[in-house]
C-alpha cells in the first residue's frame, strides 16, 4: 500500500488539527503522550510504501542517501518504522556499518 504525497499531507495536517483540539479537552501529560504517538504515525507513514516484505524503513535523521542505498537497507537494524541501532540514534553516521562502508569506500579510492 502507497500513498502519495497529497494523502501524506493530509493525515499530517489532520494529526495536526487533532493535537489543537484535544490539547485544549485534556491534561498538558496526556496532550504530551498523543502528541508522541501522532509523531510516531507520521514517521511510519513512509513505511507504507515498502510492499509486503516490511524490511524498509524510513532514512534516519542524519543518515545521506548514499549511506540509506547503500548500507542502511541491507542493514539488519532497519525495521519498518526506523533503524533501531542506538548508536545511529545519537549519532548519526557513527555506526559499524557505516563506519565499515566509509573505510572501504576510502582504501578503494586510495588503491
């Protein structure tokens, strides 16, 4: 399932509304805990275009094109919603397999 980018917008600009609503009916906590999940749906709705096998997932914050094509979907932390690799989370870039990409990415350009 894949949806294009007017219907992306769309159910963002609803969460939005959504959130303004409901943080003026309920506890600053709970507007807190609805607003995390709204990001969360935001975040997975990119997932959607993976097709059946579920192995993509969205191009963490901080991470090139060049590391997502080349490393990150071959990566086993990649699940639908993200890269699950803490280091990656902190800092992007920083992971083994990444950091094993650049280095021989560097002897190839050096041989």
């Amino acid at each position: 399932m894949a949806l294009s980018d007017d219907e992306k917008t769309l159910i963002e600009e609803a969460l939005s509304v959504y959130l303004q609503v409901i943080a003026r009916q309920v506890s600053p906590q709970q507007a807190q805990q609805l607003a995390g999940v709204a990001q969360g749906i935001i975040r997975k709705l990119d997932s959607l275009d993976s097709g059946a096998t579920g192995k993509r997932g969205n191009k963490p914050a901080g991470i090139s094109d060049e590391w997502y094509s080349k490393v990150c979907l071959t990566c086993d932390k990649l699940a639908p919603s993200g890269c699950t690799d803490k280091v990656t989370e902190k800092y992007p870039g920083k992971c083994d397999p990444i950091l094993h990409y650049e280095r021989e990415k560097l002897l190839k350009a050096g041989a």
